[in-house]
C-alpha cells in the first residue's frame, strides 16, 4: 500500500492507496493551528505517524502532493512567493523517507490534481488534458501525449502566472495582470464585494444570491466567466487538449458556470480547437492531489525499474 499525502496551505490529507489508485482510508489535520509556529513539515510528519500506527500492511511508498512549486528530481519546495512561514525549502523526499522510512516521491498540488483525474477520474483513459483550479488563486496543470508537463524542474503549469493585462493589478507573484487577478474565486468575491458594498461575501454566498435573482452579481459572474474564457482559449491554442477540467468548489456549480463558461470558451476558440474539445468540472474533488500523487509515485518507480 501507499501513503498518499497531500499538504496544502491550511490543512494536510493523507490516505492509504492501492496501485489502482484507490483510497481506502483517509483523514486529515489543521496545518496552521498556531499560526505557523509549528512548521508544517513538523506537523506533516506527526500526522502521517499517526495516521500510519498499527497498521499491518507493509508502506511500500509515501506519494506527496504539495503546494508550492516543488522540483520533482529532488523533492524540495523550491518557491511559495513568501506566503507560508518554515516551508520553503522543505526537502519532502528527503524528510519522508527518513522518518517514514519508504520511497518517496513528491509534486506541486495542482499537476498533482491533473494526474488524478487522468488516472481515475473525468479525464480516465485521456491523452491531452488541460486542467485549471479555480479558489483563492489558479492552479493548474497539463497533461500532453499522456503525460504530465514537468518542465525542466517539474514547476510547469503555473497556470495562475501568465499576463492577462499587462496594466492589471499587481500580483503576489511580483508581476501584473496575472490570470490569477482575474480568474480565482478571490476575483469573483472582491468583485462583488466592491459592485455591492456588501461584506463577507463568499463563492457560496454569491452563487445563491444570483439564484434569487441578484441582477448585480450575475453581471459580475458574467464578467469573471469572461475574464476565465480569455485565458482558457489561450491555453487550448497553445495545448490543443482533448479536455479542458475546471476544478475548484465553484466548478459544481454546472448551470450557474461550467455551461456559460464551455459556451464562451468554445466560442473563443479558433473552429479546429473545438472540434471535438470537452469542458467539464472536475470528478475527484478533494482527492484529486492525494490520487494524482499516487500516480506519480508509480510512474518514477515504475521509470526507475527500467
């Protein structure tokens, strides 16, 4: 069996995983309940120990998915633009197998989540997939004649980070009018926050308020799907997926956007682009790093069996 971990800024998952990908158990923990003052790294390993007590069955591996840009070769955490405290710089391979005492293998979260659905969900069975998460930023990741899009280190797919508008708002990233300005629910939320006056707004709240009838923030949702639409028909230019997945919570919302969005998108893109290109929500949800990351982990070994 494989511990699957997936760490993410706020929480860390982690589940027990056969070859097919199967997630037989999970559970998951805070990562910054005091703020950061525990590492996460520190607290990773405590859940995983925990998580992994008493178990009979032997760990052949530890299969990690996490935030940050993460070189694939070595395992580090080579870049979070400042955001977390003590995590930058964290040799995940390396911690792992020391204290874990099994083969580990380690990516960025989102070319994590990509893997998943190409491996057990929407994209089963695909070649060319391009997948964008849509929260409190933009991830991404690109799956291109069956295989994940690494790059030299294994950081491609910032699907956030290319201009949209070279005059846009400035990033945290140091550049301006990323995609990520415009296309996260953060977008969408600080949007209506300023058409409205309204506070604590939130992707749910905002979703049920249109459906009552909220003329103001279906403009604003029209808007954002614009703003999503004009970096999505660039990246299908560039990749010529098969599939483009949206992730996200707000990727349920079907009528609400996964339809206007596939309709302007489609419509955007140049005539053989569409031919044949599916839109659609993401299948795997919250499991899609933990299972992706299984993914990788047989696909090194499996490489360096060879």
């Amino acid at each position: 069996m494989i511990l699957a971990i997936d760490i993410g800024g706020t929480e860390v998952k982690l589940g027990w995983a056969d070859r097919q990908g199967i997630l037989y158990e999970k559970t998951s923990a805070s990562v910054c309940f005091d703020a950061y003052q525990t590492p996460i790294p520190e607290t990773v390993v405590k859940e995983a120990k925990r998580f992994l007590a008493g178990r009979t069955e032997p760990l052949e591996g530890v299969a990690v998915s996490a935030c940050g840009q993460v070189d694939t070769e070595s395992g580090v955490v080579i870049g979070t633009n400042g955001k977390i405290p003590g995590y930058e710089g964290t040799d995940l391979k390396a911690l792992m197998e020391r204290e874990l005492g099994a083969r580990t293998w380690a990516l960025n979260d989102a070319n994590a989540a990509v893997l998943g659905e190409g491996f057990a969900g929407r994209a089963k069975g695909l070649r060319d997939v391009v997948m964008i998460t849509l929260g409190t930023g933009v991830g991404g990741g690109v799956i291109t004649g069956g295989r994940m899009l690494g790059g030299r280190r294994g950081i491609a797919g910032e699907m956030g980070h290319f201009t949209l508008r070279a005059d846009g708002p400035e990033c945290p990233c140091g550049k301006r009018g990323c995609f990520e300005s415009y296309a996260s629910t953060t977008a969408l939320v600080q949007l209506c926050s300023e058409w409205s006056g309204q506070p604590g707004l939130n992707g749910k709240i905002i979703f049920e308020e249109i459906r009552k009838g909220n003329q103001m923030f279906q403009e604003a949702l029209d808007l954002w799907i614009q703003d999503i639409a004009a970096g999505l028909t660039g990246l299908i230019h560039l990749f010529n997926p098969e599939m483009v997945l949206i992730g996200g919570g707000v990727s349920q919302q079907e009528e609400l956007l996964i339809r206007p969005l596939r309709e302007a998108v489609l419509a955007g893109c140049m005539p053989r682009f569409a031919e044949g290109l599916r839109i659609e929500s993401a299948a795997l949800g919250n499991d899609a790093g933990m299972i992706g990351a299984v993914r990788f982990w047989l696909d090194r070994e499996g490489e360096k069996s060879k």
